[in-house]
C-alpha cells in the first residue's frame, strides 16, 4: 500500500532519464519550429492522473465490487438453493 502510494505521488515528477527524453523532442520540436524560443521543456511533460483519476478508480473499483457480489451471490445462491441479492447480499424471498 504505502509503495503504491509513492509511485501514485511520483507519476508527475519527471526521473532523469524522463527529462532527458523531453530536452531531446524539445530540441527536435526547435530544429523543425520556425519560432524555436516559443518552446519550452516544459510543453513536453505529460501529465499523468491529475484530473478525475482517482474519481475514475474509485467508480472502476465500486464496479469490479459489485459485479464480484454479484458472481459470488450467483454461485451462493446455486449451492445453497436460494436467490441472494446482490447489493444487500441477504437472502429474497422466492
């Protein structure tokens, strides 16, 4: 846990060899400009799980939850011979 946390905070801080990559298309991207001072390094930095990321996870998560209650509700309910909701994961009345 505390490992994915630290490469959650360190997505958008560029490594060495990540800022020697975006120096190396930031003077490719000046070669081929016909106003190479407008460019900067910093243009070459992709963002990476900045906006509504985490929102996303956190929707994908609830999702991957319910359809596992779901298929575990499905088989409970073939063994056991009743019908298990889902959501509450009690047990209806047939």
């Amino acid at each position: 846990m505390t490992w994915q946390a630290w490469i959650d905070q360190q997505w958008n801080r560029p490594s060495r060899s990540d800022y020697y990559e975006m120096q190396t298309a930031c003077q490719v991207a000046r070669v081929l400009a016909k106003s190479p001072g407008n460019i900067k390094i910093e243009h070459f930095k992709l963002p990476f799980g900045e906006d509504g990321t985490r929102q996303q996870k956190a929707e994908e998560d609830k999702k991957i939850a319910e359809q596992a209650k779901a298929s575990w509700a499905g088989v409970l309910s073939m063994k056991l011979g009743k019908v298990i909701d889902a959501v509450t994961g009690r047990v209806k009345e047939s």
